[in-house]
C-alpha cells in the first residue's frame, strides 16, 4: 500500500521514467512469449528455439539496468533524515523500491500477455498473418505454466536487482582498538567506537554528517586540515589526542580497467573464433557470447575511462571551468562510466549489425528489429537517467557555488566541456570496437 501512495504522489518526470521500465518490461515479454510460440510450431527445431531464448536475454539484462537506474533516481524512496522515526528506515525504502520495480514489471507483462493475445487472435478470433505467423502459435493452446514463468522473469529480476542494488550498509570500519559496544536501536547498524571526554565538543560531532567523498565533504575535510595544520598544539595536548580510527578508502575507479580491456579482448576473440566455426548454430551463439564479452569488458572499462578523462582535463595549469569539469568527471566516474560503457557497447553492435546487413544483403526481421530497439532504447534511457542522479548528487554542491558568486555560465561551460571529452574519447573506441567486431562477419 505505502509503495502504490508513493507511485501516485510521484511527478510527471518520475512517472515517465517508470513508464519506460513498464514499456522496456512490455517488449521484453512479447519477445519471450514470441520465443514460446516458435518452440510449440516448430518441435523439431529445439536448438533453434532456444537460441531464439537465449537471444533474448539482452533485452531482459537492458530492461534490469533501466529498472536499477530508475529505482535509483526515484525521490520518494529515497532516504531521508528523521524516517527511521516513524518506521521508514533504509531497510524499508529498499523493499518499497523493490516493491514499485515488481508492480512496473508486473504491469509490463500484462501489457505483452494482451498484445501477444491479440496477434494471436484470441481476444477478437482474428490472427494476425504474414511471416510471424508460425511465432505466435495460432491455433495451439499455450501451457500456462511455461507463460507465467517466462512472465515473470522481468518482474522477478528487476526488483532483486534492485534490492540488491539498494541494500543498506554499514560502511563505516570497525574500530581499532577492539570490537566497541552495541547501542540498541540507535545503533542497529554497527559497533561504536569508543571516545575519550571531551571528544564530543572538540572534533565538532554536533555538526551534521556529510556524505563520504563527496565535494562538500572533501570541502570540508581540506578546511579542518588547513585549520589544524595552521593551529599550534598545546604541548600538553599530545599525549591525550586521540588517535582517529582508519578510514575506508573508496575503490579507484581505475581498478576495473585492466579487467575490461582483457574482457573486451576475450568477447572479440571468441566473435572471431565462432564465425571460423563449422557448425551452422556456431556462429549465432558465438556472437552472442562475444557481444555479452564485449558489452561486459566496456561497462568494466567505463569509469577507469571516464577516471581518465578527469584527469586529462586537469592537466597543465587548467583553468576553473576544466578544473571544475575535472573533478566532477573523477567524482561521478563510478556513477557514469558504466551506462556509458554500455551504451558504446550497443553502438558497436548496431555498427556491426549494419555493416553484416551491407555484406551479405540479409534483412532483420521484426522481432529482430524489436529485440535491437529495445536494447538500445534502454540503453539510452539508462544514461539519461544516470545523468539525473548524478545531478540530483551534485545539487548541494551546485547550490553552494552559485551562494558562493559563481557565474551560472562556468557551471554550463563546464557541462560542456565534460560532454565533449566524453565523446572524443567513447566516440572513438566505440567505432575501433565496431571495427574489430564486424571485421570477422564481413568477411567472405
């Protein structure tokens, strides 16, 4: 019930994007039941209606990555100071999250279940015709078992995913000196650590917490450094300090980026290896595991990228528009750089796609042509939408430099600027991974 009075109080822009996980849901089904009814006219071709199954795993993981990324951007869920009160804790709004996700992909489903009905005449007795027909199982009845699973796949992944994806967690380390004390309710989400008198009034704890890493904290964390390095120490003072518990260091974006060049390598070998392939379903399946390969290693490949260019912008005595633009491309690397992987991944295949299509004049069916929409639609979607979090997450940081006299036209120089970095660098590996994977399907 809390998470229907949530969907209902929601804005338009957040309708919208919900509306867009129920449409990606939508064609998701229709592609899975279309699978079903070629496997029921066609028993003897098993081979063949699996493939067709597994092809539509892509559509599926896009339409998931939507869902996480609206799930993620969804305001009325998200936590907020004082909801623990009154039973709403981080727990809670992950399940309530979960739950709208479920109630999206669920809705989603129907809308495949009625038009999958209504092609195969079922709803008005009027199938329809062409060469589609032997997909949709006319005439045949459909095992009910065998629909609701395979309609259920995109409800059921989509709010795991997403409950995973929002989980609360403890990120704060455990204390040096020992494993600390529990504190009930209040401390319900790790151990404390010890403080010594007087801790409380001099290390300002009566301040509000600030996000880890984020500028505001970094802000912060460089004036108390500068205030304490320019503060003498009382000499008395040195033996009673207490020595601050180790922090976690957040993982480098970069870390990732050797693995994805090595799964970009691997995904366009075993492209090259299936097309030398003699069987004549080798080709289809190994291009299918190649493309997942390379979609993987250039999602894994994203923020390091992204990480980079935050730095090339810095380089070289840089200005405040590419200082600015720098540091929020390093700051949101995690966030960005995956979508944008993704996104150059969908790229490349379309550009290999096209480039077959040219070789061999082959056609795309329509439920090809709607399997390849589909994913790049999501794909899209999911980008703009991550764009929208990481302005939501930049907005406390924004509204403190406009406070602080910056010109509005810096902010949108630097906007940009980050833009345009991203394309000279994505735009180029995206058409060399185009390249490299059309390279060994065009050839005769």
């Amino acid at each position: 019930m809390l998470a229907l009075r949530l969907t209902r109080a929601a804005g338009p822009a957040v309708q919208l994007r919900r509306l867009l996980v129920v449409a990606a849901a939508a064609g998701t089904g229709f592609l899975l039941l279309c699978s079903l009814g070629h496997a029921l006219t066609h028993p003897d071709t098993a081979g063949g209606s699996a493939l067709r199954l597994a092809w539509c795993a892509a559509p599926l993981a896009a339409t998931v990555y939507l869902a996480v990324a609206v799930a993620r951007t969804d305001p009325g869920t998200r936590p907020r100071t004082g909801l623990s009160a009154i039973g709403l804790g981080p727990g809670r709004l992950m399940a309530v999250s979960a739950a709208t996700t479920a109630a999206a992909g669920t809705l989603g489903s129907l809308v495949a279940l009625l038009l999958f009905l209504q092609v195969r005449g079922d709803l008005t007795g009027r199938p329809a015709g062409g060469a589609l027909a032997d997909t949709y199982a006319v005439g045949l009845p459909l095992p009910l078992p065998a629909v609701l699973t395979l309609l259920a796949l995109v409800p059921a992944a989509a709010s795991a995913a997403v409950a995973v994806t929002l989980r609360p967690s403890d990120r704060r380390p455990a204390p040096a000196g020992g494993t600390g004390r529990r504190y009930g309710r209040f401390g319900a989400y790790g151990l404390a650590a010890r403080e010594t008198f007087g801790a409380y009034g001099r290390f300002g704890a009566r301040r509000a917490a600030t996000p880890a890493g984020s500028p505001a904290a970094t802000a912060a964390m460089t004036a108390t450094a500068t205030a304490a390095s320019a503060t003498p120490t009382p000499a008395f003072a040195s033996g009673s300090t207490p020595t601050p518990a180790p922090t976690a260091l957040p993982r480098p974006a970069t870390a990732d980026l050797p693995w994805g060049v090595a799964v970009l390598a691997a995904g366009l070998a075993v492209e090259t290896m299936a097309d030398r392939a003699g069987d004549p379903g080798a080709p289809a399946a190994g291009v299918l595991v190649g493309w997942a390969l390379t979609a993987l290693g250039l999602a894994l490949a994203g923020p390091g990228l992204t990480q980079l260019c935050g730095r090339l912008l810095q380089a070289v005595r840089p200005g405040a528009v590419r200082l600015l633009a720098g540091r929020v491309l390093m700051e949101e690397a995690q966030r960005i750089g995956r979508p944008l992987g993704v996104v150059c991944a969908v790229a490349s295949a379309a550009y290999a796609a096209a480039a077959l299509h040219g070789a061999d004049g082959s056609s795309f069916g329509p439920l090809s042509t709607l399997g390849g929409l589909l994913v790049a639609g999501c794909a899209v979607a999911t980008l703009l939408t991550t764009a929208v979090e990481t302005k939501q997450a930049r907005a406390d940081a924004t509204g403190a430099l406009l406070r602080l006299g910056a010109p509005a036209t810096v902010l949108r120089g630097a906007a940009v600027l980050r833009s345009a970095v991203l394309l000279a660098v994505f735009g180029p590996l995206t058409l060399a991974v185009a390249e490299l994977a059309a390279l060994p399907l065009t050839r005769s």
